[in-house]
C-alpha cells in the first residue's frame, strides 16, 4: 500500500525577526529534498509555478518546501 504524501504548513522566524510561511510537501520514503524560494515579488505559496514544480518532484520522489 502506497502511503500518502503529508503537505505541511510551516511558520518560523529569520534572525531578522521577520516570519517566513511556507510549504512542506513530504514524499514518504523521499531522501531529497528541493527547497523553493520565490524571492520579493510574491510568496512562493501562492506561486502555480511552484506547485506545479513541487507536484512533478513528488512523481519523482522527490519532497520540497516552498516559500
């Protein structure tokens, strides 16, 4: 039986003080992982570039985390 990837939202805070949202994607049995960063314009949560990147590095077996 194939296990369900876990999607995670996640808060923590830079050593700027300032809160960093994103999301978690974990590919159960994954060793990789890509980590996604959008940059200033917008959030990278909010991106349909990210998730589908994220969504096709699943297929692969591959977990990440975008903000």
């Amino acid at each position: 039986m194939q296990r369900k990837n876990q999607i995670k939202l996640l808060e923590f805070k830079n050593v700027f003080g300032d809160t960093l949202r994103g999301v978690l994607n974990i590919v159960p049995g994954s060793k990789n992982l890509v980590i996604m960063m959008s940059g200033f314009e917008r959030p990278g949560t909010t991106e349909i570039k990210f998730k589908v990147l994220s969504d096709a590095l699943n297929k692969k077996n591959i977990s990440s985390f975008r903000f």
